[in-house]
C-alpha cells in the first residue's frame, strides 16, 4: 500500500472531490484544510489580494491510500482532469507498513 498526499489550493478542492471520487482505484480520501506559508509570488493566479493581506494561502491536503500498482494511474487521472487541477499543487508518495480499521 501506499500513501499520495497532495496539497492544492483551496479553490479547486470541488473539483478535486469530483476527480477523486469518479476513479475507480480511489476507495476514499481525507481531506485536511491547511494554510501555505511562505514566499509568495504576486504572478500566481491563485494568490489573492486576501491571501497577500493575511500572509498565507488556504490549501487542503488530501491523503489517499492506493494500492501500490494504481499510484501512477490515479496521478494521470489527476494531471488530465478538467477543473484546473493541473500545476496547482504538489504530491508526495510513502509507504504504508501497515493499516487496519480500529
């Protein structure tokens, strides 16, 4: 098993909802609202007057557990959806030892 995390901004997490939910290998998601600090650059469409104001951008982090043979189909998935999802996030992937229900 493995573990994508994404963070997007939180303009597109709808549409990112939708995108998730109409893929097969996608079992289900968690999605975490988290706010991006840092250098923040006027030319991207995604910083709003608001977010130079308050010093950070509203982000939400995704987690998804796959299996680890759908990893690459889920992020083609993700990079040829509509709903701007395209360069408006970054990912991550790491193992899962282990997982189970409580």
């Amino acid at each position: 098993m493995k573990n994508l995390s994404l963070i997007v901004h939180a303009d597109i997490e709808q549409a990112l909802a939708d995108t998730l939910r109409g893929l097969e290998q996608v079992s289900g998601f968690t999605f975490t609202h988290v706010e991006g600090h840092g250098a923040q650059d006027e030319r991207d469409p995604a910083v709003s007057a608001r977010d130079l104001v308050v010093g950070y951008t509203p982000h939400v982090r995704v987690d998804i557990l796959l299996k680890g043979e759908d990893v690459d189909e889920v992020l083609r998935a993700l990079r040829a959806a509509s709903g701007g999802l395209l360069g408006r996030g970054i990912y991550w992937i790491t193992p899962v030892e282990k997982y189970g229900r409580l």
